[in-house]
C-alpha cells in the first residue's frame, strides 16, 4: 500500500507537471492576437490570462468527467503507472512542439498518451473507443472548420459595420474589445484545460482506491491543477505567441477581436456539453478564418500546414511514446524510476535547444521569416484586393516590415547601369 501512495504521489506531481507545460504552450490561444496588435503589453497579458485560467478552473467538472471516466474505462486494470506513462508521453510532445514554436494541441497529446499506455498495459479494452471517436476525433476535425468559420463571418460583419470609419476613431474600442475577448477566452480556456489535468488526477485516485469511481475531483485537485495552469499561462509560450499573432496572418485589431470572440463562443460551448476540445485547433482556426475574412487579408498556408500535419501527428507520437515508457514502467519499481529519468533527460535537452535562440516578451512581436508567395495567397490577392485604408504587406516581407513610401520611391532619380553609360560616352 505504501508503494501505490508514493505511485499515487508520483503521478499526481508529473500531472501538474503536464499541466504547467499546457499553460505556458496554450498561452497563445488567448493572448497572441491582442499581444501582436499591442492591444496589451506581453507581460500584462500573460498575467491577465494566468489570473483568468485559475477562476475558470472552478466553474465546471464536465470535462473532467470525461477524462477520468468516459476514455479509459475505470473497471479495466489501469494501474497508477499506466496513467504516468500516458502523461510523460503528453509533456515529451508538448515541449518538442513547443520547441518548434507549433500551436499543437495539448488535449490530444494528453489524449494520445493515456491511450497508448492502455492499450499496451491493458489492451483495447481498457479503451471506450465511442466514446474517443464522439468526444475527441471529431470534435477535433469539427472544431476549427467551426471556429474559422465563425471568425471569418465575423470579420467580415465587423468589416462592413465600420466602412467609412476613420481607423483612429474605432482603434480605442477594438482595443477594448481585444481585451474582453482574450479575457473570456483564458476564462474559457481554465473551465476546458484545466480540467483535463483534474480528471488524470481523479482516475489515478481512482484506480489507487483512494476515491470511489465516477467521483467528482476534489477540491484540493481543482485548486491545485489551476494553480499549475496558471503558473505556466504567466511564464508565457512565447515561441508559439509568435506564430500564431504573426507567422499565420497579419492580424488587424478587427479581426483579432473577430477571431477570440468566435474561438471563446466555441469552447465555453464545448465545454458545457462535456467535450474535450482542443483549445488550439479552436483559436487556431478563428485566426485563420480572421486572414480570410478581411479582404486583401491572406493566410501564410506553409505555416498553416505545418500546424495541420502537427496536429495529425500529436495522437500517435504521444501514444508512441507513452506506449514505450508504459512498457518499461511495467518492469517494476525500476522501470518506473528509469522512466522518470528519461523523461527528464529528454526534457532538460529541449530546454537546453530552446536557449540557443531564445523567444521571450521582448522581441515576441517580430516577424517570422520571409516566405514565397504562393498559388493560393496570388490568386486571394487578385480576387480580394485590400480596401481602401488598409494596405496589405507581401506576404514575402518580414510582417514588421513597414510599407513603403511609393511617392518617395517615384520621386527618387535612377542611376543608369555602367554598361549603359559607357554606351552613352561612346556615341
């Protein structure tokens, strides 16, 4: 018994582990827009974001119930190591992506790696395969065609509503309106993610007979996942802020209070029907739609389907991994303590790669590196030209490159090449 409380224990901790590394890489999905539009400073926001995940985190159990009982079956055998395994497979993917400055999803990291320790621990029937379809697969390919949808429409609608309105004038109250969306979305983002962490703790209670099946988290367990989530939204995911407020699209303050009111609307949804949704498809898309939406407004697709094909990739990589570390956790007490140590070998080599080119608040906002213009963002242009009042950079120029003054370039005399001025001085 003393062996499953210290387990107990072990798993408890790596999951607020995965929960702090949720925090800081999903602080993008509210505040990268109104942190690239500088509607608020980057540290001010992070710190607004932190103080709203943690009030979120008490507002609803839903999704936590569907961690801890309606993906893995309870009843199967789950052991408290197979739940450890499931999470060190979720924080490997959550830093590698994070690494790479990709907007993955850490639900389905967490998701992947739950399952893959199942399933070689236990089998497919430790697995409630209806239940992953319903409540993660398509929720998962739903989502962002909804949410880009949604702030693509509203974009638009907000477009129209203020055509023929000084920028000025409306700057103070799309500032405002930033603010409020990015607010509920980080209020919207405790109440979905935070709760994942809740229902991981849950089940290991469960399976270690510490609470009875189909409980409620504790009280304990939702205060002390909010505070994990918290603390990492306050460290801030700079490297993915960046590329989601500026390697997607060049976001306006319109479309980015267009694309965190439709991402907030989609996951408090979600949230109240009990599904799991990925908060990063969800505000990924919205910022997605908001570049289409705006007319001359374009989307970086290359960025764009490096995205996709990291959330294709997040279920299986995560499950990959958790399913080597449930194999040799399942040695005994010596796996579990080789699979600590790996864990935080892999872990200390992705920080230590991360220093070689840091990201922090102070350059967040430049611009991502210059990518050709495509067939797709060519033919946007020609059928979407920008309005009046709304100049478009290429996308092939950094996105803080400022655009240049076009009577200075006509004003300014050529100077003929040498061999046409050595031709000239001959005739």
């Amino acid at each position: 018994m003393e062996h499953i409380t210290l387990l107990i224990g072990i798993v408890i901790v790596t999951a607020l582990v995965f929960d702090f590394t949720n925090g800081f890489h999903d602080t993008a999905n509210a505040m990268a827009t109104t942190i690239s539009t500088g509607a608020l400073r980057p540290k001010t926001a992070v710190a607004m974001s932190a103080v709203l995940n943690l009030v979120g985190a008490f507002l609803s159990v839903e999704v936590a119930k569907t961690i801890s009982g309606g993906i893995i079956d309870e009843a199967s055998g789950i052991r408290p190591e197979v739940i450890f395994a499931g999470l060190v497979g979720a924080i490997v993917w959550n830093l590698v992506t994070w690494l790479a400055g990709l907007p993955s999803s850490s639900s389905h990291a967490l998701f992947g790696g739950l399952i893959g320790a199942t399933l070689v621990s236990v089998g497919t029937h430790g697995v409630h395969g209806e239940a992953v379809v319903m409540k993660v697969l398509i929720p998962a390919v739903a989502a962002p065609f909804v949410a880009g949808l949604a702030s693509m429409a509203a974009t638009r609608l907000t477009y129209r509503l203020t055509r023929g309105r000084d920028e000025a004038d409306t700057a103070k109250g799309y500032r405002a309106g930033q603010i409020a969306s990015a607010a509920l979305v980080s209020l919207a983002h405790g109440t979905n993610d935070a709760q994942k962490t809740m229902g991981v703790i849950t089940l290991a209670l469960i399976t270690g007979g510490v609470v009875a099946p189909h409980a409620d988290p504790p009280l304990w367990v939702i205060a002390s996942a909010g505070l994990a989530i918290a603390l990492g939204t306050y460290l801030g995911g700079w490297r993915i802020i960046r590329t989601m407020g500026k390697g997607i699209t060049d976001i306006q303050p319109p479309q980015g209070f267009a694309a965190q009111t439709g991402a907030a609307a989609t996951i408090l949804a979600s949230s109240h029907l009990g599904f799991a949704l990925s908060t990063t498809q969800v505000c990924s898309g919205s910022v997605m739609g908001s570049g289409l939406g705006r007319k001359g407004g374009v989307v970086r697709w290359s960025t764009a389907g490096r995205m996709v094909a990291a959330w294709g990739l997040t279920l299986p990589a995560a499950g990959a991994v958790a399913a080597g570390a449930a194999f040799l956790a399942g040695q005994g007490t010596w796996g579990v303590g080789a699979v600590a140590v790996l864990a935080l070998g892999v872990c200390g080599a992705i920080w230590a790669a991360s220093r070689r080119k840091p990201i922090d608040h102070t350059n967040v906002n430049e611009g991502p590196a210059a990518e050709p213009v495509g067939v797709v963002t060519a033919a946007l242009r020609a059928v979407s030209p920008p309005p009046a009042g709304h100049p478009v950079q290429p996308v092939d120029a950094p996105a803080d490159a400022a655009v240049p003054d076009l009577a200075a370039a006509t004003d300014t005399p050529t100077t003929p090449a040498p061999r046409a001025q050595a031709a000239t001085a001959a005739r």
